[in-house]
C-alpha cells in the first residue's frame, strides 16, 4: 500500500516529542529510559513472506499507530498510542470489520492493540523485534517501509562517559536504501550536524547517516561521526529509537538519547 503520508505522522511524533520534554524536561531532568525504544509511526504491513526482510506486503493488511497527546516518543517507554488497524482477509478481522479505529500501548517493544473504546477486543498483540519488523503473537509478521531516525530530538549521551554529551541538529529523517547502496539522490544518506555539549566552545560533529537497508534488514548506520573534522566513533549502528552503538578501533561506544530542551549549538 502507499504510505507517502508517513511524512505527516513523522511531524506528528516529533510535535509528540517535543511537547512532552517541553512538559517533563524544562529544567534538565532526565527521562529514565528501558532497554529499548520502539519506532513508532507510520503504516506497518503485512509481510506474506517473513522468512525474507523484504516487504511482500498485502494491500489491506496493515496498522497505523502514533502516540497520543502528551506522551513521550523517542525518549521513554510506556507510550499511549491510538491508530487504525485493518485486514481485508476475514480471518484476521477485528469485531468482523475490515477497518477499526484502535488504541493501546506500547511497553518497551511489546504492543497491546483494542478496538478503540472497548479494551475487551484485542486486534492485535506482540513485539517491535527491531525498528522495521513487528511480530504479532499468532505469527504473523508486519514491516514498516519507514524507519525514522529524527536524531535531532533530544540530547545523545555516552552511557560510559556521561560528560559527553551530543546535540544533533539534523537530520530529523533519512529514507530506507531502495537500491544496491545508500544514495544522497533518494535522501538514504543523509548529512549530520551537530555539536559535542562541552562548556564554552562547542566542537562541530559531522557525519552521514544511511537509513534502514530493505533487501536485507541492516539498520540505520554511521560510518564515522567526526568531532572538527576529525573521527571521533565509527562504525554506528542505529539499535532503536534511542541508542546508537559504535564499535571502532577506540572500543565500544554507546550513545543513548536523552530528554533535554536546554540544549543548544549556538
């Protein structure tokens, strides 16, 4: 199915991010954050063959979710969420209707959806097992066309070094890799701006971010984030909505994102 409108729900969750740290955060205070962040909007389809991470979606056969007003996206877990979830096979209806307005949440990966109104009527159950593939509890397997990034949202700190403290002011998306490798052309590699959070000067950090591979299920990556031109981590790894993991020849790094609005390159 087309999902070009992802763009509005990206604007959306970002507004959803940004509402809730203005709320929670306003003084600094961190977010405590679980184990793993789920990739939240846009619409996840059913995959007819699983066993392979390309989309051999079904038209019909899909759900949309997007937190609600006021929760948190991108910066903790559990999130309210409310959408549409749909299927045009009768047997994997909800209430008997091949479309039904839907809410739940969303607990550290493991999602609940029910008819909206009537939590008794379970649509759909499972887990987010990365940020392009969710498995429902019968089995069956949806993916999503879409991973967004948005590394703009928040404040990236060293889990290790908590004194290094990251701000990125783009990129807020990056496209999937369609073809045989990233390309600027379709927006799959995207350039990375930002700051390393020190007092007084702030050293630029640079970069590119490839976005979620399809043919063969690779993450979002970062060959090198560069501190004044110069490599600072390498090989990046997007693990989920709020960690990025590096794993250059300096030893491991992990950056998780954290609730700041304080937080400014200028």
């Amino acid at each position: 199915m087309d999902i070009r409108p992802q763009a509005s729900w990206r604007r959306r969750l970002a507004g959803a991010a940004t509402a809730f740290a203005l709320a929670s955060c306003g003084g600094g205070e961190i977010v405590a954050l679980l184990p793993f962040v789920t990739p939240v909007g846009g619409a996840w389809n059913f995959d007819a063959d699983p066993a392979t991470p390309s989309i051999d979606n079904v038209p019909g056969e899909f759900f949309n979710v997007s937190p609600v007003a006021g929760t948190p996206y991108l910066l903790a877990s559990p999130i309210a969420v409310a959408g549409t979830y749909a299927a045009l096979d009768p047997s994997r209806r909800c209430i008997g209707q091949d479309s039904v307005e839907v809410a739940g949440t969303i607990d550290d990966g493991a999602l609940v959806l029910h008819v909206a109104g009537r939590p008794d009527q379970v649509c759909v159950r499972g887990r987010f097992a990365d940020l392009a593939t969710f498995r429902a509890d019968d089995g069956r397997v949806y993916r999503n066309r879409r991973v967004d990034v948005q590394l703009d949202v928040g404040v990236w700190v060293d889990v290790d070094r908590r004194e290094r403290r990251f701000k990125f002011t783009v990129p807020d998306s990056v496209n999937n890799v369609t073809g045989a490798a990233p390309s600027a052309d379709d927006g799959s590699l995207v350039a990375i701006a930002g700051c390393e959070l020190t007092v007084g000067a702030k050293p630029a950090i640079t970069g590119q971010l490839a976005g979620y591979v399809q043919a063969t299920g690779a993450p979002p990556s970062i060959a090198a984030l560069l501190r004044d031109g110069q490599p600072l981590f390498t090989q990046g790894v997007v693990v989920d909505g709020a960690t990025i993991e590096f794993a250059g020849p300096q030893g491991k790094v992990k950056l998780r994102r954290e609730a700041d609005t304080a937080a400014s390159c200028t």
